[in-house]
C-alpha cells in the first residue's frame, strides 16, 4: 500500500499549452440534484469548473433549473426528463442528491447502459446499484466508485473495520475491472492491482458536500483525458490539500465545502510549485 505524494501527482498534471481552447479540455455531463437537494449539483458542478474542465454541462430537473442557472452560471443546462444523446460527453458523473426513485434509477440504467465512455458513481447512484445487482454488473471497465463506509456496506455488505473493507475494495475492484476511491480519514484508491492511501485533508472535511466535490474534480480531470485511476488518485489528492489550505484561513468547525472549491486553484498551484 503506497502514500499518494505531492511528487506523484505533479508527474501525472499535464502543463497546458498557451494556445489551447476549452474544446482541448472536454465536455462533463454532471448528473445531480434533486427537489430539495439541489446544492449538491451546484457543489459538484463547481469543483468540476475550479478542475479544469473545457465545458460543463449538468442535469437537473425541469422545476429546479433556476437554482442551478443562477448559482453556477458558467454551466449548460440539460433538464431532466429530456431525452438527450449523451456520447457527445467526455465523461460523466452521477449520484450526488439525484435521489433513489423510479426516475433516477431509470437515469441511471440508461446512461450505464449506453454510455461507452468512463462514469464516476456517487452517492444515489451507489445505493441505487446495491439495490439492482443486475445493473451493477453492466457497470463497465475503468469507471470510478467513490463511496463513503455506509455506501460501501450497502454495496459490498457489512463490514467491521475499515481495514476489511479496504481488502474488500481491492478484490472488487479487479473482480470487475473497476477503480474503487474508499472515502475516509485516509482515503483508499484501488484499481486492484496497484492500491494508494491519501493523506491530504482534516477533519473540516465531514460536513456534508465534501462527497459532492470530489465527484466534481474526478468528472473534469476525466474530461481532461487523464485514465481513470490517474483521475481518482489526482482528485482525492487536490481535494485534500483544498482543504488543508482552506484551514489556514478557517478553523475545522467554520470550514465550507465551498471554501475548500475556492482553494482548489492554490492547491493545483502547491502541487506545481
């Protein structure tokens, strides 16, 4: 089990070129929010935008578009209950506040289905798969789940320590081909064959939203053409150290996830220096 270092995702970031356009960095589909929920779509489309993706689009339902519209201006709009063609994306990511109903898991079904392309899986999308075995076994190579311990138990079954289910995390992950990111103190990024704990981040980080953003940093650095286990590793690690720069401005208590978001610029730069 190796520690992800500061030297290892500075390896991995690829230095932008002066006359590059937002075409060079890819369209994210964000797939999130809900009647009441809807703050979780504006945090996960704004850590996608502070990542650096070229585009954003996000799905939200029909009713709630203001919100969205208002709060994150910078995003497209896709509604809901629309019927889009969604292989013009890059990359998606779905789950966070999208909810558990017959509307999500039809969602759900059909992006899995026919999306060709690497998905990050949070949230609702995650409980919505431990309830369709079925649909859970069309999830394709290289795509990216990132529960916390409670979503991963009603995936992968009770656990008694984090300890097994880091060991279950890996044996899943090269069972079906996938990248795990096990949310915790240390978080575990697992591909199966290689395996990484992150060390960046405090406790400011458990408030709600915090699952939210990361979703929104791995989807842009997909975008961005970075492989799926590159993405996740890179991801866990800024949002991290975001937030070990947002508490030299606030304490562990006041800390926002979105003062984390707004350091995400100086923790790219931190890596680079």
């Amino acid at each position: 089990m190796k520690i992800i270092t500061r030297k290892d995702i500075k390896a991995l970031i690829k230095p932008r070129k002066a006359d590059s356009h937002k075409g060079n960095f890819g369209h994210s589909l964000i797939v999130a929010g809900n009647k009441g929920s809807m703050g979780a779509a504006i945090i996960a489309a704004r850590a996608c935008l502070r990542s650096g993706t070229g585009l954003l689009t996000v799905n939200v339902p029909l009713q709630e578009r203001a919100i969205l519209q208002t709060a994150v201006p910078e995003a497209m709009l896709m509604m809901r209950a629309s019927h889009n063609v969604v292989q013009k994306y890059a990359v998606i990511g779905i789950g966070p506040g999208l909810g558990t109903g017959k509307q999500a898991l039809t969602l759900l079904t059909d992006m899995i289905t026919h999306f060709e392309k690497p998905m990050v899986l949070d949230a609702d999308a995650l409980n919505l798969l431990s309830t369709n075995k079925p649909l859970f076994d069309k999830v394709k190579e290289d795509c990216i789940l990132t529960p916390h311990p409670k979503e991963f138990d009603r995936l992968f079954g009770i656990h008694q320590t984090n300890m097994q289910r880091m060991d279950t995390a890996i044996k899943q992950a090269k069972e079906h081909q996938l990248v795990i990111v096990l949310k915790g103190h240390h978080t575990l990024v697992t591909n199966g064959n290689e395996s990484f704990l992150n060390k960046t981040g405090n406790a400011g980080l458990a408030k709600g939203g915090s699952g939210d953003a990361l979703t929104g940093v791995i989807t842009a650095l997909l975008a961005q053409g970075y492989k799926s286990f590159d993405a996740a590793r890179m991801g866990v690690y800024l949002h991290g150290a975001a937030a070990d720069i947002a508490l030299t401005r606030q304490s562990m208590e006041s800390m926002l996830i979105t003062d984390v978001i707004e350091c995400l610029g100086d923790a790219f730069k931190a890596v680079l220096k």
